[in-house]
C-alpha cells in the first residue's frame, strides 16, 4: 500500500509563496499520529451482503460507484459535500472526506465480484501540500485516513485514487440507468440496522420540534421568524446528526400553500399557521422526514382547525392502508378520498369523484425514506410507484391540503392556510409501525404539547 506523491497543491491567489529552505522545513520533524477512532465502522458488519447482492446482478461485469466530487459555491469556496447514497450504502462512509473517492467491485471470477476503494489517503508530510492545499490538505481541512486506517475501518482492499484512472471501463452509477435503478430497489428494503438508525433521526428530529416550539416566542418577535425557526431547528441537527436531510420548509401563513417553501424569509404572526417539514440527517446519513402544522398562538382558529382536522383524517385513513402485499399507491388513495369527500362536505367540490380535489392536494401523500429524504428515487415504476409494499420498507405518510390565498374556488376565510401532517413508518409483519408517534398529531394533543413547552 505505497502512498502516490500528490498532485501540485490547490492554492489561490493570495496565498503567501514559500521560499526553497521554509519548503524544507515544513517537511521534516513531524511524529507519528494515527488517526484517533480509526476503528472498524458498525455498517461494515452489514454492507459485505449488501455488495453480495449488487454482485449478483451484474456477474462478470466491472461496477463503479462514485462517492461524488466537490462543488464550488462560489470562487474558492466549495459546498459542504455529502456522498452519494448508494457510495454511503456500499461502503459505510459517510464523511466529508469522501470526496472524490470511488468503490469499484472488481470482477473475481464469473459469479462474485472483489470490492476495491480508490481513496484520496491522507497528506503525505514528503512536500508542502498537507499545509498548502486549500482543497485537500490535512492542515486546511483536516486528517483523512491513511490507506491501512481506511481498510480497517470498511474491511474493504483501498488503493490511492490515482489508480484509478487506469482501469478499462465499467458500469457507473453515476451515468449507467440499469445500475442506479438496481442500487435503489436493493434499499427499498431496510435491515435491522438501518430501521434502527431511522429511529434514531426521528428521535433527534422530535428534539428539533421540541426546540422550535419553546423558541416561538422569540421567533415571533423576530423580522425574519421563518429564519429563526430555521436556524433552531438546524442547530439541533448539527449538533446531534450531520445535519438537516433536506432544506427545512418553515413556512407560515400563506407560505405554507408553496410546497417546498424554502427561503424561510417571512415574518410569524401569532394569528396564522406554522407549517414545519423538517429532518435531522444522521451521522450514518438516515435522514427523518416530519411534519407538523402549528398555531402559532397555541391554540387553533375555528376554520384552521376545521381544515386540520380532515387532513388528519386523511393521514389516519392512509396509515390505516398499510400493510405487506398492498399496493404502495393504496394508502395515498385512502387519503385522498377522504380529503375529496371532506371537501365536498364544504361545498367547495360538487362530487368527490375524480380527481379535481388535486387542485387542493397538489402532490402525492408520501414516499419512500432512509438514506435520502426522497428514497430509491432511481427505482423503476413497478418496484416502487406501482409496486406493493413489504416488510422492512420505511416511508412517510403526508396527505396536505393547500388553500392558495388567490383561488376564488375557495371561501375568503379558507384561503391562505395551508397544512400538512407527515410521519415516518415502517411496514411490519401485519401493518404499520409509526416511527414519529413521540410527536402529537390531534389538535388537543398539539394545543396540549404548545402549551407546556411555550410556558416552560
């Protein structure tokens, strides 16, 4: 395992030159220092099957699997880089670190594949790119594993990346439609170990609720509130996990009716809704995805609870669609007849059949999660839309209702709320297990829960 010289180091236009003889300086008089916890990740007890299974689809056959490179956010500044899930999934590393690194299941015979990673190790102290490289330098960004440290930790062979660029082609995951769709259906399915990590974000996501609503007051003395329910919510997923799984959608009043409210810009007023989708990512990257809409005054209106309860009413009817062997469409069919018939009950349709309720439902009632919020997004339609559901698979339930403020479809006193109730569940043996049921979903329940945290 011979570490390769690196190439010149990524430096900018206002670093400092050096001179030969500080050069040679900072390349000598280093100590020896292994990499603290450089141990064997838990996932590396699971994911040999994992490969076992990717393995047999594809005999004979070279796959490539990318962890993803770095993106500039702007000028020297990269995005925070995150590995490709189906990297994640294969390998058990999730870190910064991963940048462009590789797993290659190298052919072994007709029917297995070896697994092999092409890793960046860790700067070498020969030269001056470990206190000079901006991008991947030791002193700039931190250690990496050397490549023994690597292997302990996977149970994987690791070679330097720049072996890499040797091999004949193969199947990439990142261009190849057939691989990515196989690496997806292989996740639709989730072990012990991952079900249990699922658990995990949803516990800390529950936390991040519980933060939010004890910060409210605060958040609605503020210009921004959206911001500052944002940046309380992010501060307990960076403190617990990696992070958020997704951009947090805090959005209240009429913000609500956008599905995928992001800019968390506008102001809380103590008279409207608060509708807060949002999930903590693990370290392992298992992201939760939850839900709750909430009176910002602790306590809902009239009509914001009229509206509140047929949405609950629509989510207790798709949890109540799941099951081994339905169809995965089943239980946002359940909902949504509920929310038509509920919405012919105001008389703002004139019947319940067909489909003009999705004026007010916009999109479907829930998907696949684990590693990404949006799971398997590369599996075909028979295994997942219009597959059947199966022991093992987690995903959320999350019928909405979107009143826009302009639609003259709409009662003056309906328009502008908009509200959504999502959960995580996994399917078991006979039904569903609600991974997210620490959080209160009825009205008294929410009141209830608003009401002690916001008083402590």
């Amino acid at each position: 395992m011979t570490e390769t010289v690196p190439a010149a180091p990524r430096t900018v236009s206002h670093d400092l030159p050096l001179t030969p003889e500080l050069e040679r300086f900072l390349a000598r008089g280093w100590a020896a220092t292994p990499l603290p916890g450089a141990l064997r990740l838990p996932a590396a007890d699971v994911t040999p099957a994992r490969r076992e299974r990717l393995s047999a689809r594809f005999p004979g056959e070279r796959l490539v699997v990318p962890a993803g490179g770095l993106t500039v956010r702007s000028n020297d500044c990269d995005h925070r880089f995150r590995p490709h899930s189906a990297y994640a999934w294969l390998t058990g590393l999730t870190g910064e670190d991963q940048a462009g690194h590789v797993l290659v299941l190298e052919p072994d015979g007709p029917h297995r594949h070896e697994a092999v990673l092409y890793v960046r190790p860790r700067s070498p102290r020969t030269d001056t790119g470990f206190c000079r490289d901006r991008r991947y330098g030791e002193f700039w960004v931190g250690r990496r594993p050397d490549l023994a440290e690597a292997e302990r930790m996977t149970g994987i062979r690791c070679v330097h990346l720049d072996g890499f660029g040797a091999l004949p082609p193969g199947r990439d995951a990142a261009t190849d439609v057939q691989l990515a769709s196989v690496l997806s259906e292989l996740r639709l399915v989730k072990d012990a170990w991952e079900v249990a990590q699922l658990q995990l974000a949803v516990d800390h996501t529950t936390a991040g609720f519980e933060d939010v609503v004890r910060a409210l007051p605060r958040a609605l003395a503020h210009p921004r509130g959206e911001r500052w329910v944002e940046g309380v919510f992010g501060l307990r997923a960076r403190a617990e996990g990696n992070g958020t799984g997704y951009e947090t959608i805090a959005a209240a009043g009429a913000h609500a009716c956008v599905l995928h409210w992001i800019r968390n810009d506008g102001p809380l007023d103590a008279g409207q809704l608060l509708l807060l989708d949002a999930g903590v990512e693990t370290d392992t990257l298992y992201t939760a995805d939850i839900t709750r809409t909430l009176p910002l005054s602790g306590r809902f209106s009239p009509v914001q609870r009229q509206v509140y309860e047929l949405v609950l009413a629509a989510q207790e009817a798709g949890i109540a669609a799941l099951r081994p062997g339905a169809r995965f469409r089943d239980f946002h069919r359940a909902a949504m007849r509920v929310i038509a018939e509920g919405l012919t009950a105001w008389g703002v349709l004139k019947s319940p059949e067909g489909d003009f309720h999705r004026r007010y439902t916009l999109c479907s009632s829930g998907h696949m999660l684990g590693l990404d919020v949006h799971d398997c997004a590369q599996a075909r339609a028979g295994a997942y839309l219009d597959g059947v559901l199966a022991e093992g698979q987690v995903l959320t339930v999350e019928p909405g209702l979107y009143l826009q403020p302009d639609d003259e479809t709409l009662p003056p006193d309906l328009r502008g709320i908009g509200v959504r109730i999502e959960d995580d569940l996994v399917i078991t043996a006979d039904g569903a297990r609600l991974l997210s049921g620490a959080l209160p979903r009825t009205p008294e329940a929410v009141e209830a829960w608003m009401g002690e945290l916001m008083e402590g």
